[in-house]
C-alpha cells in the first residue's frame, strides 16, 4: 500500500499534474516504494540491503534534517544556475543592436571581435561563478519551482534578460554611443556612409564603439550583481541585506574592469579588437549606466517583497495562523516510513 500511496501523490497530487515525491523507508517491503518514488531515501544505520539498494539515497546518520539540508542545497544549485543563465541571456540585446542600428544608417557600435571578447573574455567566466553563490535568505521559505510546469529556462527568465535588463543595457549603450563619445553625435547627423569617412570621423566611429562596448562592460556587471538575487536586497533596503559574498564573482568583476580598460588603452588590444583611447569623460559618463541599472533593480526587488514575498505560510488550520515552514512538505506517517510531496503546498494527513 506504501508503493499505491506513492503514484497517488504522483498522478493526482499538485490539482492532477502530479507531485514529485521522495520516499523514506528502512525495511524490506519498502523497497517498492522507495523504487517508485522520483528519490528513494533509505536509512544507513537501521536500513536493510534491499532497502538500501532500492533507494536513490542512503542517510548515514538516519537524520531526517539531513534530507531538509539536501533540499537546500539542491534548491540552490537551481537557483544559481538559473541565475547564470539570466545574467549570460542579458547581453545578448545590446549585442545584436548595432547590428540593426546600421540597417538605419546609424554608425557602426561594435564590432564581432568585441562581442566576442564580452562573451568569451568577461561573461563566460563570471557566469562560471554563480556556482559558488551563497543563498538567499528566503530560499527555503518561497514555494520551489514545480519542473512539470516551470522549467529551468521559461518566459519569466527570458522577460528579465531580453525584455528587461537587456532593453536597459541597450538603450544605455546607444545613450553613452551618441553622447558620452567624441563627434560621434556630429557624424550621426551629418549623414556620411562610412566609405566616405575621413580619418578623423574613423576615429571618432572607433572610438564611439569603445565607448559602446564599455558600456556594455558595466552593464553587465551592474546585471550580475543584480542577478545575485531574484528578491532581497543587495544593499539591505528594507531588509536584511545579502551583499556581495562571493568573493569569486567579485574578482570577476575586476578582472572585466581590468581587461576592459586594457582592450581600450593597450595598443596591440586596440589594433586586434578595433578600440581607441578615450577621454576620462568618457570612461565616466558610463557609469551612470552601471549605477541606473542597479537601482531600477532594488526599486523592483523592493516592490516585488512588499507585494510576493512577505514570508507567510500556509495555514495550519481553521483559524490557525500559519509558521514560517523550512521546506513545503505534504508527509504520510507510515511507521517507519515516510511519503514527502517535495512540490506541493503542505496539507494535513
């Protein structure tokens, strides 16, 4: 009957899409139960062989805070791969910009050589790093994500880093392009096709690109630091503060300042990647982009707490106000033995 509660839980459970369960057990006639189950988790010290061979999972110390530890942290590899794949998915917007930009007659913003040193030289390495993200404060007290109906990459990912920071990252760009480069503005307005370029409108065009791209250099660190969390607060506005703990993703972010500023200012860099020397002005007018996209995204995280987070629980009962849960889990007692709905909202047995 263990084994029947199971596929009950896994075809009608979550409104008849299914949950996804994880079963415990220590004896023999566990094992199909523990073989049904999506994870099978056996007892180590009191288990017996077939209980263990049938699991997925053998608990050593046979502490069930261990398979709530588990959880965690196989949340949290979720989230910081998501989070990865948010932050690779931002730059692509601005990237392809200058490309349709020049359809308009607009001058050339970036060339394939700097996209490919953003890809290849700044965001593949930084995306490497959310690895050793820490977790949020909330994570195990926000509902997990259901992978029969919300999907690792799904429109919710794609809306944030094309439709959201990519949209700011761009119009950033193209704003430093046109205003924070040298007699780019000037070249835009007179007209010239680029077969008609003077020496001095060249170097005007190469340097509004290095401008370009270095905007898009602080883009997206602003974006990775944005996409540390999805809710709490970098800086602690109205919250407990998350800050900057991962000390990888920090030196990333200088390694990217670093090799940015010598793709503009070392002469080789310039030669191979199409870069000029620029004012300091245009070096700093940039950073405006870095700063606006950091507080548009506490401004959204703030907004987003106050209206989805606030940290409440299923109620217990009639009446009764719900506690902050650790994991939303739905448990059958067996003896022995327990039956854990790891995707549904808790409910009384």
């Amino acid at each position: 009957h263990k084994q029947v509660i199971v596929q009950a839980y896994q075809k009608y459970g979550y409104g008849g899409i299914g949950d996804v369960c994880a079963m415990t057990g220590d004896g023999v006639n566990d094992a199909p139960a523990l073989k049904q189950a999506e994870v099978g988790v056996a007892m180590g010290i009191r288990g017996t062989e077939v209980a263990k061979d049938a699991a997925d999972i053998v608990l050593q110390d046979d502490n069930f805070a261990s398979i709530v530890d588990g959880i965690e942290q196989g949340r949290l590899s979720s989230e910081n791969l998501q989070k990865s794949i948010m932050y690779t998915l931002c730059s692509k917007i601005p990237q392809v910009a200058p490309t349709f930009g020049e359809l308009f007659g607009l001058p050339q913003a970036l060339t394939v050589a700097q996209v490919l040193l953003i890809d290849i030289g700044t965001d593949i390495w930084t995306a490497i790093a959310y690895a050793l993200q820490s977790a949020e404060s909330k994570l195990m007290e926000r509902r997990p994500r259901h992978p029969r109906l919300e999907k690792l990459v799904n429109c919710k990912v794609l809306v944030y880093s094309y439709g959201y920071i990519g949209q700011l990252q761009m119009l950033a760009c193209w704003a430093a392009f046109f205003l924070a480069a040298p007699g780019v503005l000037d070249l835009y307005l007179s007209g010239k096709s680029p077969n008609d370029y003077s020496k001095k409108d060249e170097l005007n065009d190469t340097q509004g690109m290095s401008v370009y791209y270095w905007t898009l250099v602080l883009g997206q660190i602003a974006a990775a630091i944005s996409t540390t969390t999805k809710l709490q607060s970098i800086f602690g506005c109205c919250g407990v503060p998350y800050g900057l703990p991962n000390a990888t993703l920090n030196y990333m972010f200088i390694g990217e300042l670093v090799l940015g500023l010598v793709a503009i200012y070392f002469p080789p860099m310039q030669t191979w990647f199409d870069t000029a020397a620029l004012p300091w002005q245009s070096i700093v007018y940039p950073m405006a982009a870095f700063l606006a996209i950091v507080i548009i995204e506490e401004i959204r995280k703030l907004f987003g707490r106050m209206c989805f987070d606030d940290g409440s629980a299923p109620d217990d009962g009639p009446g009764e106000k719900g506690s902050k849960l650790k994991v939303p889990v739905a448990a059958l007692k067996l003896g022995p033995c327990s039956c854990f709905c790891l995707w549904d909202t808790p409910q009384r047995a």
